[in-house]
C-alpha cells in the first residue's frame, strides 16, 4: 500500500488540444486537487501542497471511506456542485478554522469527489502502468459508487474533447485535459497537457501590491470593471511582470500615486477596517498572513489582460498582464465587454463520455 504523502502528478499549460500521439481527455475540474488514500480502516485526503483536508470535509471522509474499496489511492478533484454548475467560492468556505462552522457547511453545502486517476487497488502500486490500464482500472474500481463520489468523463477522441472545451464551461468547469495514453503517473511531473479558456479584456488599473521585496518592485496590479450603474468593481489583479518590470512599473506609476486618494471610487475601502468583505486589501483565511495592503493610483490607466474565466463578477484566477492601451478610455472598461458563457447542466457532464466514447 502506498502511504502519504504523494505529489500529485500537474499538467502543462497548451493553447490547443494535442493530436500528436495517443491521448485520454478528460474536463478540467474546478476545485481542489485531492489525492485519497483509503487503507483498511480509514481515509486520509491530501490537498495538492500535501496537506490533510479530512477536518475540512467530514462529510466527504465518511462517503469516501464507505465506498471506496480497502488499499486503494485514487487522485482527483474535490468540488461543490449547485444547479447552476461548480460553485469554487462555497467550496473555499468550507476552509474553516472552527469545527462547528465546518459542520454547518458540510450540511448546507456537501461535497462532491470527482476521480480521474488510481495510484493503487488491492493494496498494489499501480502508478507504474500505462494511463490507459490505469484508466481501466479506474473504472473497475468505482463500478458501484455513487454521490457523492463520480468517475470523471473521458474520452479517446479529439473532436469530443473539443465539444466539451466549447460546452463544459457553462457548468463551470475550467478547461480540458490531455493524457498520453501510454505514459506513467509521476508525481510532481508536469506530464499532462491542460487546454484552458483564454479570453481577453481592457480593465482599469486603479491600484497595485508592492513586491515582496520590498517597495523597489510592484508585485501586482489591481483591476476594475465599471458595472451597469457606473460603479468600478474590483476584478482581479495581474502579476505576470519579470523583475525588470516590475522596477520599471515603480517608476511609471509614481506620477499616479500622487493625490489618487482624494476621489479614488475604493476609498471607502481603504479606509474600511481589514475584512471588508470587497476590500482589495482585505486579509482572508486563505491568503495565509500574505501583506495585502495596496496603493491607490488615480483610475486614468487602461491594461490588456487575459483571463480564463469569471467566477461571479470577478476573474477566477490572475490575469496575464498583455500591453498598456493608451488608446482606451477608462469609462469604456466595461463589464459588457466580456463573453457571456452559455449555462450548462452539470448533470450532462457527468454522463458524457466513456471508455470508447
């Protein structure tokens, strides 16, 4: 029997799906990564960093440990799932400090496991085998799970795995992953390939995070939307600067700095006591004592980013910093810029595809 911990096996960022040999694609799951680990008594689920995440989902641990068969590891995704799709937001809620809040959500809020990969079966190590037997293997050992315990779709085919970059979306999944089909699992080995969606938009940059090095380098930018009522909204930020730029970006924000304050549409929040639940510098249980504090800058400037996709009204993950646009009104960075994805069911999901879809 394999024993914890275990650096789960990544995946490489591509632009398109891959053809060049043969792969196994499966959705791209948005929530936490969890490798399981099931001996002849109990569970033990791994958070990707190799930290237990049993107190934080008891009612996952029991479901787990009642399904799942004696001396298997099996890795995937830890997700909530709502009639509107993947909710990521309740499923950081669920990082609770005190038992008793954990206990209320895991009633109002249940989780859901989604398997993609085995490590072991019947006390056998079995991360040497090629994906496709692991695949198989996989599916033999979850024959006779249910909820809140899934087996991820897949499928051999290209143009499936296309369909469901396109439609998975609107359930909010968050892209598609190739596996070569003869490849090993190897653990902390970016030997996947993830496709995610891409998309791009002009936000206002109306405020920054310096560096943790100090206040030589600016470590990130934040960015603002203006909604349908006119208001600036806090969206995200962008930290994808080499240290060059960041330097420079000291240099080239200065003039910004200067009485940005006085008419600055956050000030409310940067006078609020840290926690405001939309405060850009607001501390949180999950930014783990990281300064959050931030630097207003008057709203005059216009950034190109690139994001995947919105969780809410705001970017899911850190937007890649692309060029400045000069030629872009700050009153014209609008949420209405963005695509509007088509909802999807997450019920479709799970029954898609198979072994020889």
């Amino acid at each position: 029997m394999i024993a914890p911990p275990i650096e789960p096996m990544l995946a490489k960022l591509a632009d398109v799906l891959p053809a060049d040999r043969d792969y196994l694609y499966e959705p791209k799951w948005d929530g936490f990564r969890a490798i399981v680990f099931r001996s002849a008594s109990d569970v033990f689920i791994q958070s990707r960093d190799l930290k237990p995440l049993d107190r934080y989902f008891p009612d996952l641990h029991e479901a787990l440990l009642a399904q799942l068969p004696r001396g298997c590891v099996v890795d995937g995704e830890i997700v909530i799932t709502t009639r509107h799709g993947l909710d990521f937001d309740a499923l950081q809620m669920r990082l609770h400090p005190a038992a008793s809040r954990v206990a209320k959500l895991a009633q109002a809020t249940p989780a859901s496991f989604v398997a993609f990969d085995v490590l072991a079966a019947g006390g056998r190590n079995a991360m040497g085998a090629p994906q496709h037997e692991r695949r198989a293997l996989l599916e033999r050992l979850l024959s006779r799970v249910g909820p809140p315990l899934y087996l991820t779709p897949m499928t051999e085919d290209r143009r499936t795995a296309a369909k469901w970059l396109e439609r998975f979306e609107g359930a909010g999944l968050d892209g598609v992953v190739a596996k070569p089909a003869d490849a090993s699992y190897q653990p902390g080995k970016r030997a996947m390939i993830k496709v995610k969606h891409a998309r791009t938009a002009d936000c206002v940059v109306a405020g920054f995070r310096w560096h943790k090095t100090g206040t030589d380098a600016v470590g990130s930018l934040l960015l603002g939307l203006f909604d349908g009522r006119g208001a600036l909204q806090h969206v995200g930020v962008t930290s994808s600067f080499t240290m060059a730029m960041r330097k420079q970006l000291v240099k080239e924000l200065a003039p910004l700095r200067k009485k940005a304050l006085a008419s600055h549409p956050w000030r409310a929040w940067a006078q609020a006591e840290a926690g405001s639940a939309r405060m850009p510098g607001a501390q949180s249980r999950w930014s783990a004592g990281k300064d959050l504090s931030w630097e207003p800058l008057r709203v005059e400037r216009v950034c190109e980013v690139k994001y995947d996709h919105l969780q809410g009204d705001r970017f899911r993950h850190a937007a890649t910093f692309l060029r400045w646009r000069p030629d872009r009104e700050p009153r014209d960075c609008r949420y209405d810029q963005l695509e509007v994805t088509p909802a999807y069911e997450l019920s479709k999901v799970f029954s898609s595809g198979s072994r020889h879809s």
